[in-house]
C-alpha cells in the first residue's frame, strides 16, 4: 500500500512537473545556442549542463567565459549565483532530511527552480505525507524537465545559430520565474520577502560578477523570516 501510494504522489509530481517543459525546452535551446556562439564545442557543452544542471549559473559562467574573466572569477560567481539552492536545501531538509543517504543524494542533484518550488507548494499544503511519499513526489516534478533540458541544449548546440532570433528564445527565463513565484505569494512574509528581494537585487545591480543575487536572496530570506516571526509572535500573544 505504501509503495502504490508513493508511486501516486510520484505521477503527482510528474503532473505538476509538466507544465514547466514549455519554458525548460526553449531555455535549454537557448544555452546550447549561447554555448555554441562561446566557442564550446558540443561534448563540451552537453557535460556543462550535465555536470552543472543550473541554468542560472551557466548563463552566468558562459557570460563571464565570453568576457575572458579568470576561471577563479568565475567559478566564484557560478557558486554565488547558485547558492540560492543551498537556501532551496535548507528549506526542504525538514522534509526530505530523515530519507536515505542515497536518496538525498540524488535529490540534492535534482534540486532546481522548478521541483523545488513545486515541492514546497505541496509539502506546506500537506504536512501530513510520509518521507518516502515526499521524495517521490519531488523526484516525479523533476522528471518531465531534467531529459528535456539536455535534449535542448544538444539541439540549441547542434543548430546554433541557424535559430532565427524572430524566435525569442530568451523569454523562457523571465517566464520561468514569474511561473514558479506566483503560486508561493500565499502569505505575508512570503510577499514581504519577494519584495524585500527585489528591492535589494535593482540597488544591488552594479555589484561585480552577479553578487547582487546573492546579496538580494539572502535579504529577502532573512527579511521572509523576520516577519514570519513576528506573526507568530503575535499569534502567541493573541
């Protein structure tokens, strides 16, 4: 019973999953093309995102190779703008903490933008699902997009620049955010934390090698919790 229960949350996830291949295709296309007019050739570019499987972070890294920065600068900065899933992380490790080795493992690999702000929507709403239920889960919203996302860049690598630019590629990005964002403004300090961050990320935007990212995530994480706190406090008090 357990095993086809995990399996339905497994299809849940997928579910939930899909809809984000609409945005995962094009962006992937996008930096298999980027990669391509980089002078990375295509085994080169298949391991960056197979190795990497950021998105954000191999923009970022394959913009500063463009501007010749030093491989420590940009190492860096790929890390920098990355941490922002060693904050996905902490917020699922009450979650997915008590799960086999090998299974955090695997999840911390898989954690991107999507499973985990899919994730986290469906954790907070049932608290009640078991762990195994749980890692199903986040490992089926992450199926439909991680085979897609490197089949796309070994198109985007393949055609280069053959796509026209009348295509638009690049407003898979600005998309993917405003798809996952919009979902989790469910409470107070989740709005006071997004607009906390956005804040920060235009004061912070001549910041040298995308720090402002990280400076803006960390204010807006703090600021989230913050207000979280003072709500329960008041709670408390009522």
């Amino acid at each position: 019973m357990a095993f086809t229960t995990s399996k339905s949350y497994f299809w849940k996830g997928f579910r939930d999953g899909t809809p984000f291949v609409f945005v995962a295709i094009p962006f992937g296309t996008l930096f298999g093309v980027f990669a391509t007019e980089a002078g990375l050739n295509i085994v080169q570019t298949m391991t960056f995102s197979a190795t990497v499987f950021a998105g954000a972070a191999q923009f970022a890294a394959l913009q500063l190779l463009q501007d010749n920065t030093p491989t420590m600068i940009i190492l860096i900065s790929a890390l920098a703008v990355n941490l922002r899933v060693a904050m996905y992380s902490a917020s699922l490790t009450p979650y997915l903490g008590a799960a086999p080795l090998w299974q955090r493992a695997c999840a911390a690999y898989l954690i991107v933008d999507q499973s985990y702000a899919s994730s986290i929507v469906r954790f907070e709403k049932e608290p009640e699902l078991t762990v195994p239920q749980r890692m199903a889960y986040f490992v089926g919203s992450v199926t439909p997009i991680t085979p897609l996302w490197i089949i796309a860049t070994y198109l985007g690598a393949v055609l280069g620049t053959q796509i026209p630019e009348s295509w638009a590629l690049d407003f898979a990005l600005p998309i993917t955010f405003l798809s996952m964002i919009g979902p989790m403004m469910r409470t107070l300090p989740h709005v006071i934390a997004a607009l906390v961050a956005i804040t920060v990320s235009l004061l912070t935007v001549a910041a040298p090698y995308n720090l402002g990212l990280l400076i803006a995530g960390c204010a807006g994480m703090m600021a989230g919790a913050q207000a979280e706190l003072l709500m329960e406090r008041r709670k408390a008090k009522a």
